[in-house]
C-alpha cells in the first residue's frame, strides 16, 4: 500500500469559522476597546484584590459578585433593585484574586491614566482583559440587536449572558419546567484570535407569580414579555438538552449553529465599529481522504451475560431483555448468570456483558452513602477509598479491579434502565427492549477488546507496514493518583497488525524517560500521540478552543436567510449554496464520507464527514481537529510529507468504532484507549 492516502481537493467551498484573526498591538487594541459604542455611555473599570476567608469556592464567588454589584451601584447612584451589567477578569495573585471589572457609566473615566496602567501589565493579563472588555461589548450589542429574536430575553447571571433561552418540555401545572440557553465564552489567544465558543446550560426553573425584583445573586432569572421564571438549581446539560447542533427549516433559530452566526455577525460588528482590524479564520480543504477500515467483527468465544439489574427491577422488562440477549448471542454459547460473580473468577477465555440497572445518567452512586454521586468512573476511582469501593456498584468495581491489574479479561457494560422505551425498527414488525444498534455497538466493542487483550492482533488490515508507539494520556485534575499514560507497542506488517507490548505508566516524569521524544512539551488530558519508531517522527492531534470549527459558508448568508419571509435554511449542498458546508456537500467517489484536510503550513486541519447526508437535524457539531508532527529535535515538519500522517488518515474505521458511521479517531487511538477505559 502507498504512504500517500491522499488526493487534492477540488472545487471545495470556504467555510466559516468560530475564530477571528486579530491585527494590531495589544495595547492599542486595549486602547480602541475602551470606547464606547454608545453615544451617552462610557467604559468603566476598577481593579480590586479579594482574599478568601474560609468560605467555599462558590459562596467566595458570590461574595465577589456582590461586592461588584456593590460598587457599580454606588458610583452609578443607582438602587439595590437595579442589576447592573458587567464583565470581570479575574487573576491569581499571591494567595488572593485580583479582579478586573469592567461596565458602563454616565461619568467619564480617566481612560488614559487607566490604559497607561494597563500597558505595564504582562502579555497574558492584557489578552485576559481583551476578553473582558469584548465581553462587555457583547453583553450591550447581544441584548440590543438579538431581544427581539427570541421568546426569552437574553438573561444576565451576575457577569454571565445566556443567550438563546427556550423551553425544553411541557411546563407542569405547579409552574416546574426546564429551560435551555447557552453561555457565550470568548478567548484571546497569545496569538490573536479571538476565539468563541457556546456552552449548553439546562436549568429547572418555578414561574415566579408576584411582581419580584430582578436581583438575586445565587439564581438566574428568565424572562418573557408576560412571564418570569427563577432557576431551582442547574442540572446536567448531557442529560437534559435537547437543542440540536443544526436544525434545517423553522427550527433553525433554535439551533446552535444560529447562535454562533449571530454571535459572529454581532462581533464583527463590534470590532468594525471600533475601528480594529481583523480577518475571518476560515476552512478550506487542499485535500480529501476516503479509507477507511472495515472488519466482520465475529466473536468466537462463549458470552456470559450477568444480571446485574437487581431484585427490584421490573420482571417483565427483565424477562424480554434477558431473552432478547439470549436470541441475540445464541450462537456464542451465551449463559446467564447473577451479579456478583468475583473478578478473579472471570476467565479469559470467555466474554462479559454485564447488564446494569440505569437511570439514564453516567453518574455513579456509593451505596449507603445519600446523595454521594460521582459524575463518571475516574471520579469514583479517584475518590473513593480502597476500603469503601465495595460500596461502589459492581460494574464500576469490575472496571477498577481490571484497571489496576491490567488483566486480560473482556468486560463489556450494558445499562439498562425501567424507562427505556422499545425499540421498533423501521420495516420490522417486531419491538425490542434494547435497541439492537446498541447491541451492534456491544459487539463491536466486545470484538475489539478480544483482539487487543487476548489474540494482541488484528489481521486484515489495510495499513502500511510501520514500527509504532502509541500513547494515550489521561491526566485529571486531582493533587493525586491523576496521571495514567498507556503506552503500546505496535508492528504492522503484510496488512497484520501486531500487539508487541504495552504499560500504564502513572506519571509525567516517568513517561519523559520511557518516552524521550515527548521533551519538555505540555501534555494534556485525553490526548493521543502516535511515534514512528523507524523514522523518529511525533504526531500528535487535538481539538481546543483554538482549533477553527466550521459554522457556516463564507458564500451564504444564514442570519439573512433566517430573518427573511422567503427564504428558508435548507439542506441544499452545492458548494455555493450549503450552508454547512462539509457536513453537506455531493457526493464524490459514490460516497458522502470523507476526511477533508486544510494544510496550513506545520498545522494540518481535518474533518471528518458523516457517512450519510445529514436529517433535518444534526444533534451534535462534527469537530475540527488539528494534526501536528515533529522531528526527534521537536521541531515542526510538514505533515503532509510524513508517511506517519497517512498511515494515521489511513486507521479511521467504518462501522467498528461508530457503528454504521466513520470514526472522528484512529483505531490506533482506540488501542491504547482500551488500556485505561475498559
């Protein structure tokens, strides 16, 4: 097989994306900033040193909300019932937060006494305060150019905006919903851009009756032309959000991506109106890749499936789940049997599903323990003691004893919840208690970890021959027991890849000395690195906030599109038309699915498109990543012309990591993954 996997792209359009470019010194962008765009109002800042007393980190951060409210208030003369607009920045100094606030204000401050002030500052602190101060810009254009766009006005948390606020599900009768919205966050990079980004918040919420005022430090409250609502507490944005990424027709103005353009338009807005000068970052592929991996997936080996849904479970929804697994892995030699059976006494000659009682949710409970919930299973591995994990549930407690052993056993979860509705398949006359995707999913995973733990190989791989060492890095933020590196050997050689050996190494200076290559350079949480043993050549990919992501075309106007009484947000996908271009582009080679790059010089951009062409919604954003290589001396090369980047393009699956879909990752990723996530 050739190196090169890839083609150069043609006729590809110019998407639009969440970054801007800006020019110009920091100082003088600081300067225009401070100008306001309001013909009657002025910017005002102050700087203020807060110690925390032994109060916890929110109650501390309520207290400094206040004591800004508290301020504004008293120079702008105004009563406790007004909530004043504002944007802080806040710094760690010595023990103590500095913050920064900034607002607007009838009196005209000494703004070059301040900006002289602020030049003495270092880089980082000025690019902090550029975030701010664009904040507070939003802040006033949002709730001018956007309040009639919506049923909810744009809602002020203490410094916080929610923008784009609408109900999800029906109000109860005692005034109980749930309200959806997102939260702007801007970052100025050392370089520059000015990135944004839109982060789902979920809040259930009562409808407030009486005439109240606004002001509440602890709850955000939301408000329609006749209603107000005030939010009972925050919960899980995973769980409950319904909000699509995309929404083609009337439910556009619903959609994130709607948000992000009109974000955009409003601050290029801004920044044109202050006379600061920038460019839109943009996507454009130079090149297109379309190999991917496909395998039969056939398991071989017995199936033991253990009940784990307890005695409480509802008997007939177990009876039909248990014979739906039953029917679905007959040919496996599948048996039943009941929870706990102890880990030393799984065998690896046999695969495990273990069927979970579920509440919908990845969260974790200790029994015994009321209201101790963990939000996934390193926060219960990192904080529960080895004398209380019995009181941790049994799966969780088979993936900790197979974590910490490294054991070659194959254990796979299925959770399964009372209110799982069935399934119904299209063009089936029958109904399942679980779907059978998520079966599909089950056993594809389960032939997964059979082939890196137990046979170490996989055969019928489409791969160039190569030397490699993968690495996946998980480090949490903890004081301890917070960094795991997998490190796997890997040959590949007449299409048969090879398991040569593998280790968890548990720290950061560790790994430096197993792995040389990694240098001095930063290492992050959930990053992978792939090492060309034979030519000493690092790749690494990611995804951050400085990474561009696609959120329209440059040859469309989708907020114009949106407003107009003619027109309507479609799924047309010609280049000049799509208005998400990638996710919706013809057909090239017989298929939808592709990996289209963007070489811009060291950086080499990718996105993965969808295998088919996309419903009237699209539930979440497709990311773009970035692909970096690196020489033994740690200096960046051209991506393009290692043969490590096309074998990396090259290890994208179809219908193994995703079923009946593309993965957005390598299966050599998946490799070392499997070591630290069973």
């Amino acid at each position: 097989m050739s190196f090169d996997c890839t083609n150069p792209a043609q006729n590809m359009p110019i998407a639009t994306t969440n970054i801007l470019d800006i020019k110009g010194q920091t100082d003088d962008i600081v300067k225009a900033l401070f100008h306001s765009l309001h013909e009657d109002l002025y910017i005002g800042c102050k700087s203020k040193l807060f110690v925390k007393e032994g109060e916890g980190f929110v109650e501390f951060e309520q207290k400094i909300h206040r004591e800004i409210k508290a301020s504004i208030r008293k120079e702008l003369q105004l009563s406790n019932e007004i909530n004043p607009h504002y944007e802080w920045v806040k710094f760690f100094n010595e023990g103590a937060i500095e913050v920064y606030f900034f607002y607007l204000t009838h009196e005209k401050p000494n703004h070059e006494l301040l900006i002289d002030e602020i030049s003495l500052l270092n880089k980082q602190k000025k690019d902090r305060l550029v975030s701010g101060l664009l904040g507070l810009h939003l802040k006033t254009e949002f709730l001018e150019q956007a309040k009639e766009k919506y049923e909810f006005s744009p809602t002020y948390f203490n410094s916080e905006l929610y923008l784009s606020v609408h109900r999800s599900g029906r109000e109860k009768k005692d005034g109980t919903t749930y309200l959806e919205a997102l939260k702007p966050e801007l970052y100025f990079s050392p370089s520059q851009e000015l990135c944004f980004n839109l982060v789902k918040k979920v809040f259930r919420v009562n409808r407030l009756e009486a005439i109240t005022v606004d002001l509440d430090d602890t709850k955000a409250l939301f408000k329609t032309k006749d209603s107000k609502y005030i939010a009972s507490r925050e919960v899980s944005a995973t769980k409950y959000s319904k909000r699509k990424f995309m929404s083609f027709g009337d439910a556009f103005a619903a959609s994130i991506n709607y948000a992000q353009n009109l974000l955009s338009d409003i601050l290029q807005g801004i920044l044109n109106r202050l006379d600061i000068e920038f460019s839109v970052r943009h996507f454009s592929a130079t090149h297109v890749t379309d190999n991917f991996i496909s395998a039969d997936k056939v398991c071989t080996s017995d199936i033991v499936i253990i009940d784990n849904l307890g005695d409480d479970f509802d008997v007939a929804k177990k009876d039909k789940a248990l014979s739906q697994l039953y029917s679905e892995f007959e040919s496996s030699n599948v048996s039943i049997v009941q929870a706990p059976i102890p880990f030393e006494s799984l065998k690896e000659e046999h695969n495990y599903i273990v069927l979970n009682a579920s509440d919908g949710s990845s969260s974790i409970q200790r029994k015994g323990v009321e209201g101790k919930v963990f939000t996934g299973f390193w926060d219960a591995y990192r904080n529960t003691p080895i004398h209380q994990r019995e009181d941790l549930d049994y799966y969780t407690q088979l993936k900790i004893a197979r974590f910490e052993s490294q054991s070659v056993k194959v254990i796979q979860g299925l959770n399964f919840a009372e209110t799982d509705k069935e399934v119904k398949p299209r063009g089936s006359e029958v109904s399942y208690a679980i779907s059978p995707h998520k079966l599909n999913r089950i056993n594809s995973e389960i032939w997964l970890k059979r082939n890196v733990f137990i046979h170490r190989a996989f055969d019928e791989i489409d791969l160039p021959d190569a030397n490699l060492q993968l690495v996946y890095i998980r480090k949490l933020k903890a004081k301890k027991n917070n960094f795991f590196a997998s490190v796997v050997d890997v040959n590949i050689s007449s299409k048969r890849l090879v398991i040569e050996g593998n280790q968890l190494i548990k720290s950061e200076k560790r790994l430096a000395l197993e792995c040389p290559y990694f240098g001095d350079r930063q290492i992050h949480d959930d990053s992978f690195y792939l090492y060309d043993k034979d030519r000493a050549v690092l790749l690494t990919s990611y995804s951050t906030i400085r990474v561009p992501q696609i959120i329209g075309n440059s040859a469309v106007d989708t907020i114009s599109i949106s407003d107009s009484d003619e027109l309507v947000v479609n799924r047309q996908s010609g280049v000049d038309v799509s208005v998400l271009p990638y996710y919706l582009l013809p057909k090239e080679r017989k298929q939808y699915h592709h990996v289209y790059l963007q070489d811009v010089g060291p950086d080499l951009f990718y996105f993965v498109a969808p295998i088919q062409r996309p419903n009237q919604d699209i539930a979440k954003q497709n990311r773009v990543y970035n692909l970096l290589t690196f020489n033994a001396g740690g200096k960046l090369l051209s991506a393009l012309k290692q043969p490590i980047t096309h074998i990396f393009f090259s290890s994208f699956t179809e219908d193994i990591l995703r079923i009946n879909e593309v993965s957005k990752s390598s299966l050599l990723e998946k490799i070392a993954r499997l070591y630290v996530e069973n």
